[in-house]
C-alpha cells in the first residue's frame, strides 16, 4: 500500500466509511420498524378494549393508569407517523449512500485495473 498513491488511499477510506454508514443506517432503519410493527400491535390491543376498561401507560420504569383511550391511540399514531418520517428520511440518505458508494466502487476498480496494466 505504500507505492498506492494519497488519493487512492482517501478513496479507499472513503469508500469503508460509506459502507459503515449505510450498515447504520440499516440498523437504525430495523430498530425504528420494530417500534412501528410494536406501535400496531398496541393500537390494534387498544382497539379492541371495551369502554371503561383499565389501561396502563408506561412512564419511565412504571406504569401509570390512563382511560384516556381516545388520546392514547391519538399519542400512539402521532408517534408512528413521526417514525414513519423518520424511515423515509433514512431510507434517502441510504439511497444517496448507496449510489456514492457504487460510484466509488467503480472509480476504484478502474484504478486498480490501470494499475495492473
């Protein structure tokens, strides 16, 4: 690596870096699609409480009784929204993520094949 010249090392760097943000990314994407799949299955439980029926928020490590049903699933959907946002604006930055990286993967195996040659 030490005939490689500045600007292929950089490039190189570059490129390793890109992957390890996309594979954040991708991580951070999985995490906040488990928090909607577990947002659904909660206003769908919600959904089929009877009118009166006790129900219990999670504050912090305790549990506070809430009937305000109404305003839960209210609180609950405005939360899945916010998360929906959330993906499309990771699922952007991924997409231009992707595309630099391809573009650097190409300009890099160009390189090494003019190098060879």
């Amino acid at each position: 690596m030490n005939d490689m010249s500045q600007e292929m090392q950089g490039k190189i760097m570059q490129f390793q870096q890109i992957q390890q943000q996309v594979q954040t990314i991708a991580q951070q994407k999985y995490q906040i699609d488990m928090q909607v799949t577990e947002i659904e299955k909660t206003l769908e439980e919600l959904s089929k409480l009877k009118k009166g029926a006790d129900i219990y928020k999670s504050v912090g490590t305790i549990l506070v009784k809430n009937n305000d049903k109404d305003g839960l699933m209210k609180e609950l959907e405005e939360k899945k929204e916010t998360l929906g946002i959330r993906i499309k604006t990771l699922t952007n930055q991924e997409k231009t993520l992707r595309e630099m990286h391809q573009n650097l993967q190409k300009e890099l195996t160009e390189a090494f094949q003019k190098e060879k040659a």
